[in-house]
C-alpha cells in the first residue's frame, strides 16, 4: 500500500526505513569487527603458546642435563 509521504504515517514509515536501514549495516559492521577481534585474540593466544612451549621445552631439556650430570 503506497501512502504519501506527506502524511504523518509516510512521514513515520520512512524515518522507520531509514533507521532500519541504518541498523542492518552497522549490523553488518559490528560482525566484522568481532571477526577481526577473534583472529587477534587467536593470534595472541597462539604466540604466548608458541613461547610457552618453547621456554618448557628448554627448561625440561636443562634439568634432564642436570639429572644425567649426577
């Protein structure tokens, strides 16, 4: 049903529309940031793992010395 625009009711669906309109692409916006936000937080995550394993494995790699020394 096409109402004029002129009319309170056209003039409240179009600014409905237009806020409508508005929330789908900062939807769209804010998934893409939490995207990019995820795959920063998994980047962290993997180096600190990364680091981790290396110092434990050079710690273990002392200390198995130390135990043959004896």
């Amino acid at each position: 049903m096409f109402l004029p625009s002129t009319s309170l009711v056209g003039v409240l669906r179009m600014l409905l529309e237009a806020r409508l309109q508005r929330a789908r692409s900062q939807a769209g916006a804010s998934a893409v940031e939490w995207v990019i936000i995820a795959a920063i937080v998994v980047g962290i995550a993997a180096a600190v793992g990364v680091i981790l394993r290396n110092v434990l494995q050079s710690e273990a790699g002392e200390i198995a010395n130390e135990i043959g020394n004896q």
